[in-house]
C-alpha cells in the first residue's frame, strides 16, 4: 500500500521553464535603464543559454552576462539580488496542481518535497505556489547539506514519515536525480515527461499531474 508521495520541485510542481522565462522577461524590463543597451531578445537567450535550466546557480549566470554585454551601471551581485527577491512573483504552477494535491491529501497520503536548491529562495518559491500547507516534510539541499542524488536525503524523508521504502512513490521530472535516485533506496520511481531528457527506466510515467491520484489507485491494486 502507497501510504506517502514525495516530490521534486522544479520541472515537477513548479513550471521552470514559463517561471524563468516571466522573471528574465520582467528584469529587463524593470531595470531596463541598466541593461537596455542590449537588445531584449539577446539578453532573454543567453540568460537561458547560461542558466541551463537551473543546474547553473545565478551569481556565474550573471558574471558572465555582465563580461558578455559590458554592463557597467548594475553589478551581477544587484542582478542576482534581484533574482533572489523578485523569481518569486514569477512562478507558474503546473496545471492541476492544487486540485492533484487535494485528492492526496484526501486519501490520507503523506506528501513530502525533497528538492535541490537555495533553502530560502526555494521555500519562497514553494510558498508562491500556495503549497506549503500540503506537505508534511519538505527537504532542501542547502539547509539539509545533502542534494539529490544521495540517497541519504530519501531516507530523511521516509523516516521522518514514517515509511517503508516500498510504501513510497516519488515523482520527479530528472530521469537521474529524481527517479533513479528515488529507485536506488526502493522508493517507485515516477517520470513526470519533460521533452528536455531522454526517459529512462522509471517504474511508472506521467504527462500530468492529475494522472497521479488515479495511478497511486492502480499501483495499490498491484500490490
């Protein structure tokens, strides 16, 4: 019997990518007198191209915008500032969130986050969602000192849950760091489909979040 469900953040319950692109977007045009010397266009590509999809941490995104477009009237330690206090009025959920979360939790599963990233800036982050209030445990890499892949930040999770390995599903987007991972202490592993990796060996996969109340049904069937 699945009795608890943990998460990733990004890419999973957080739409990144749509975030990303709002905030960067929003940036130019709020600091504009700074950094409209440059066509908006190139500034929105590169910080995409540097970014990589959130694997790249801002403080090099921005050194390297500023030594690219010779930006001289805001320093990168003002941009990431301004990265750090404003991404949060950017954050897209993915559709269904809320209403895949209140089935869970309505079913008396036990939801957790465990997501790699910035303690503060993560948990705004997650708070912008409207989310926090669902979780019973929510990890972050910075303030537990253990990122995903390690397996130690699962069994965190499962034991302060009070869980077997076997009586969780964790559903992330990366192929490696969340499903693979997630498998390699005996969790199930659930690719959420991002076209952006190749699919790898997950036990079971979703296009939408609200296939997952009626797949958590089935696996229990299975058991």
């Amino acid at each position: 019997m699945i009795k608890a469900a943990l998460f990733d953040l990004d890419g999973t319950l957080l739409n990144r990518d749509e975030s990303v692109k709002g905030f960067i977007n929003g940036q130019y045009d709020r600091l504009n007198e700074f950094l409209g010397h440059i066509p908006k266009e190139n500034y929105i590509t590169r910080f995409l191209e540097l970014d990589n999809r959130g694997y790249v941490w801002k403080d090099k995104v921005y050194q390297q915008l500023v030594h690219e477009f010779e930006i001289t009237k805001v320093t990168w330690e003002e941009l990431l500032k301004d990265y750090i206090s404003e991404f949060k009025q950017y954050c897209v959920p993915f559709s269904n969130l809320i209403k895949m979360l209140k089935e869970l939790k309505r079913v008396d599963l036990k939801l957790g986050i465990i997501t790699n990233g910035k303690g503060q800036f993560q948990m705004d982050n997650i708070q912008a969602l409207m989310i926090e209030e669902y979780f019973d445990i929510i990890l972050i890499s910075e303030w537990e000192g253990l990122k995903k892949p390690d397996p130690q930040i699962f069994l965190k999770a499962l034991d302060f849950l009070e869980v077997l390995p076997e009586q969780a599903i964790f559903i992330g987007d990366h192929p490696i760091n969340d499903v693979k991972a997630a498998q390699n202490v005996g969790v199930k592993g659930i690719w959420k489909r991002d076209l952006n990796w190749e699919e790898g060996n997950a036990d079971f996969t979703i296009n939408d979040l609200e296939e997952l109340p009626t797949l958590i049904e089935s696996i229990n069937k299975l058991i």
